[in-house]
C-alpha cells in the first residue's frame, strides 16, 4: 500500500528537483514512470535530465521505445511500460487511487507559482485523500523541504 507526496515547488524547479527524486528513488530499488500530459514537454525533459546532471548519470528513456519494459525511469504520457513502483505526475497528470495504492511511492510535483498547478494538485490532494489514500504535503517556503500536512 502506497502514498502519494505532495511535491509544491517554490524554490527549485521541476528540472532540479526531480533528478533529486529519481536518485532516491532508484537508491530504493524502485523502477519509475514519469507521467506527464504533453509529449513536447516530455521530451524537453528528456533533454534536460540527459544534459543537467553534474551528480551523475539517470538512466532512463521515452515510452515508445523497443525496450520500455527494462527502462529504470520510463517518461511517459500515459501509462507506463516498465512495471513502475514509483509513479511521478508532473505537468498536471492524473493519478488515480488505485495506482497509490498498487505503487510503493507516488509522487505530484507542482509548480508553486502557477496557479493552474496548484488548482490540480488541490483537486489531487482531495481526491486521493477522500478515496482513503495515504498523503504528504511537502513545501519549499523555507528554502528546504519541510512536511506541512500527512493525511
């Protein structure tokens, strides 16, 4: 049974806070989907975790390839091809219940000075909060992220 963390992004951006997560994550042992909602976006992504990692290399590809199914970190717009125990929703993706509570760690990182972003995640929060599901708030305010809510 998983949980879903709330990533609210002020200080740092997606493009630096997400090799973050990928790093723990595969540290855990955990293969993973990144879901987003727009391809273009992904594969800026893609480009981004490629060229910007000066604390090592992730290992990972773009869903539609041959080998999708032995990628470690799988970037996708829809459901994932890799048998993924950590889901991370970015742009907006959904994420249902059900893959909170199949997936060993869910992750919804939003942009904090977006409004439309945090309007989703709101809507996120309650959804997956209202069906049972285990969830963290984490914030940027102080510069550090810090536990704000748990449900």
């Amino acid at each position: 049974m998983g949980a879903a963390y709330f990533y609210h992004l002020t200080s740092a951006s997606l493009e630096q806070t997400l090799p973050m997560l990928l790093s723990k994550s595969r540290d855990a042992g955990w293969a993973v989907e990144v879901r987003g909602v727009d391809k273009h976006a992904m594969e800026r992504l893609d480009q981004a975790l490629w060229n910007g990692l000066p604390e090592g290399f992730l290992p990972h590809g773009m869903a539609g390839g041959d080998h999708d199914a032995d990628q470690p970190i799988l970037l996708t717009t829809g459901g994932g091809g890799n048998a993924a125990s950590c889901l991370m929703s970015v742009h907006g993706a959904d994420v249902t219940p059900e893959e909170v509570e199949a997936a060993d760690r869910v992750c919804v990182l939003f942009d904090g000075y977006d409004g439309e972003a945090l309007d989703k995640a709101r809507g996120q929060w309650k959804a997956l909060t209202g069906a049972g599901c285990s969830a963290q708030y984490w914030s940027q305010d102080s510069g550090r992220w810090e536990k704000k809510a748990e449900s």
